[in-house]
C-alpha cells in the first residue's frame, strides 16, 4: 500500500489554459493522482458514468487500494468514459464553485487531460469533421436532400461508422433544407440591436429551425424586442470536448465578434440549448485569453436560457398567459444536465405550469446524449444504458407529451424511449394557438 496522498490541491492545480502550467504533463498527473484518490474515498458519484466504476475498480481489484499503480491506459480509459454531463460536479461537495479547499473538478481534470493528449498527438480527421456540425450542415443542404437519404441506408452508414466513428445504429437527425438565420432574414427577424438577441445554436441552425421559430413567436407575445443575428456558429462544444482549444477559441471569438455589439447595448443573449449557454456562461471566461476572455466574462452576465429569460419576466404587465388550447394534464418534463449545471432551475418546466392545466411530471436523470459522445462507436452502447432511468421515469409518467430544454436529449429519447420530446418553447407556442393542442381553452366568458 502506497503511503496516505494528500487531498489538499498539489502545486501541480490549475483549470486555466493560458497558464503555462496547465500543459505540464507532470503537474497535471498530480492532480491526477490527487483527486482519484479523493474520488475514490468518497465515491458519491459512482452512478453518473462508467468514469467511476472503471476507477474504482481499477484501484479496488488489481491495484489493493494504490491510486498510484494505475496505468496510463487504465487512466486514460477513465477520462474517455467521462462525457462530461457535469453532474458529479453539480454533486460534489469539494468544488471551486462551493469554495472548497480540495479545489476538485473532475470535468475540468478531464478537459485538461484531453486538451494535453490534443495538443500532443493531434486529432484525426475523423475527430475535426465530426465536431464541426456548421460544416456538417453546409454539406448536408449541398446534397439537395441527398444526405437525409443516405443516412438511412445501411451500406452508407456503415462507411460513415468505419470512416468518422459514428454508430451505425444511431438514429441522427434530418438536416433541414434551409438554415434558420436564412428564415430569419426573409421575414426581416435580423437587427443591429434589442433588449434581447437570439443564440439559435447550430443544431437549430440546421436541423430544427422550428425550435428557433416557436422561441421567436414565444418572446415576440411576450412583448420582447428580440432580435436575430448573422453569421453566428457553433459554441465550440463539440470541438472541446475532443480537447481542441484553438479551434474553441475560433468558435468562441466569431461569435463573440457578432454578440458584443449587441451586449454591449444592453441586450440580452438568449440561448435555445443548455449546452450552449452553459458554454458561453460557463467555459468561454475560463478558456478564452486576453481581451476575448474580458469580453467573455461580459458575455457570460447577459446570457440566460430561453426559459430562464422567459421567467424573467413574469412579474411583468406583458407577461403573456392568454393560451387557447392545452396538452392536458399529463406533461413529461426532462431537465437537461448542462441546465442544472447552471444551477438556474427548471424554469421551462415552471413556465409550462402557465399553460391552464399542466402539471408536469419531471425527470433529473441523464439521458446519457451529452454532445457526441452518444454518436460514437464507443459511446452508443453506454449512453443507452446510462440513459435508462431516464427512458423509464419519462415513461412512468404516462404523458402524451414530453418535453425537454436539449434537442440532443430529445434525439435520444426517440430512439430509446419511443417518443421525441417537445422544446418547452414549442410547447407553449402552440398553446398560445387555438389549433396548437387539441384541447381548447375555455375563457370565463365561454364558461
């Protein structure tokens, strides 16, 4: 047995890329050994991911309790198995965020170690392309529809399996035969500034661009000047989470270069995906350097979730609530883990409660999508399995509709469940239609 390991934080901390530090490969294998340790002695987040289960039993059955015996490919099997769903540091009770001592955030010590394999052995082709879904999107309306066909048949997906290590059984989503900021400009939705500007994201971009109208048609009965902007891209998640910091930053400054003019005129950035706002809140002021991180850090006060901004305003004489028809009672309501990583509520789920005689019946459990990791070859069969109890409280619920903040979620749980949920913001812009649900809503006068 090795002798007792420290959970104080070693000289070997740091969760800042701009720090030399942050890339020493021996800095960071103390902090490796450090919090594996701590891990291992509290073990509260054993039921997230298979992260901690390989660890434990790693240390537990062939290392006699020696955090220090682990071998490279055991721990770098341990950090592939984290898709970086954030609740073990929702969880946690040893975090910056609670002003801990231990100063532990396994997400983070993941990232960087990911970020140091990165910039090491560099990423495959494979890895760029399946992270850049702008590209994606762009090749997909090239096709004339071409790609929406071919990602049903079995030979194509086959090639796309051994080619990009996307699971030949993952059910993908149609791409869109115009992007949304298109939409947007031919119904004359762009503007230099408002009290608010829409972040679409690129899956609403090129996938939904409904999710983006219904959240237009939401704001705009609300009273809310919102405005679209041009040119807007991916947030950079799926680039980071292969551990590719520059190509983050590039994301991160295109966007800030178009969302600070309007942030800095007041306005509210207003974010369709919970990945999304968590990356622009959350990661954009710790990884950005220079005057994109200070800009970041201004960013990150105006951004606010659909929901959240929605909420907002409830105190407020516009608030809307003259709905005219409703889905009922029964609402499945799934609570994204990026939005409880945010620790904003579940303001959606409250909203929905607006809509006369919806009680929504919420589920917190992972659905185990988390970016692509559910795509991938690797991660598919996990993702399922992780996302169980989630499939299984969404089901008990016995709701026609369901309901969730993530279009991603949404994608798994039609695969894995039987039903697509809704965007909350769908959900009450067709209740704000008489045609919307086919329960109408009665008024005092009709009563």
């Amino acid at each position: 047995m090795a002798t007792n390991i420290s959970y104080q934080p070693t000289d070997g901390l740091s969760y800042d890329p701009s720090e030399p530090l942050y890339w020493d490969a021996g800095a960071l294998q103390k902090e490796i050994t450090r919090i594996f340790e701590v891990c291992h002695g509290c073990r509260m987040c054993f039921k997230y991911c298979d992260s901690f289960p390989s660890l434990f039993k790693f240390i537990d059955e062939e290392h006699d309790g020696d955090v220090t015996r682990l071998s490279a490919p055991q721990t770098a099997r341990v950090m592939d198995q984290c898709f970086q769903c954030k609740l073990c540091e929702v969880e946690c009770p040893y975090t910056p965020r609670d002003g801990h001592e231990f100063q532990l955030d396994f997400p983070k010590l993941v990232h960087r170690y990911t970020a140091q394999r990165a910039r090491a052995e560099g990423l495959t082709m494979a890895q760029k392309i399946v992270a850049n879904p702008d590209l994606a999107g762009k090749a997909a309306r090239a096709s004339l529809g071409l790609a929406n066909v071919m990602n049903k048949v079995t030979a194509h997906r086959w090639f796309m399996e051994q080619a990009l290590g996307i699971h030949r059984d993952k059910l993908l989503p149609d791409f869109a035969d115009s992007t949304f900021e298109r939409w947007a400009e031919q119904e004359g939705k762009l503007a230099d500034s408002g009290e608010a500007v829409l972040f679409q994201t690129c899956y609403v971009q090129n996938n939904e661009p409904q999710i983006g109208r219904d959240t237009l048609d939401v704001l705009e009965r609300n009273q809310v000047d919102v405005a679209c902007a041009k040119g807007l891209g991916c947030c950079g998640m799926p680039s980071w989470e292969k551990g590719d910091l520059d190509t983050l930053r590039e994301r991160a400054k295109n966007n800030l270069d178009i969302l600070m003019p309007y942030v800095d005129g007041g306005a509210k950035v207003v974010v369709v995906n919970p990945t999304c706002s968590m990356m622009m809140r959350r990661e954009y002021p710790e990884l950005l350097e220079g005057p994109d991180r200070e800009r970041a850090k201004r960013l990150s006060e105006a951004v606010m979730d659909a929901g959240e901004y929605l909420w907002s305003l409830r105190d407020e004489e516009r608030f809307n609530t003259d709905f005219k028809s409703t889905p009922g009672d029964r609402v499945a309501y799934h609570a994204p883990c990026h939005l409880r990583a945010q620790a904003v509520g579940f303001k959606s789920r409250d909203l929905m409660r607006k809509i006369p005689g919806v009680k929504p019946r919420s589920t917190i459990e992972c659905c185990g999508h988390d970016g692509t990791y559910a795509m991938s070859v690797d991660g598919f069969e996990p993702s399922a399995r992780i996302g169980k109890k989630a499939f299984d409280s969404m089901k008990d619920a016995e709701a026609e509709i369901w309901a969730t903040d993530c279009p991603l979620a949404a994608i798994q749980f039609q695969q894995h469940a039987g039903v697509k949920p809704m965007h909350p913001m769908s959900v009450l812009a067709r209740a704000y239609r008489a045609d919307g649900f086919p329960t109408p809503i009665e008024t005092e006068e009709e009563g």
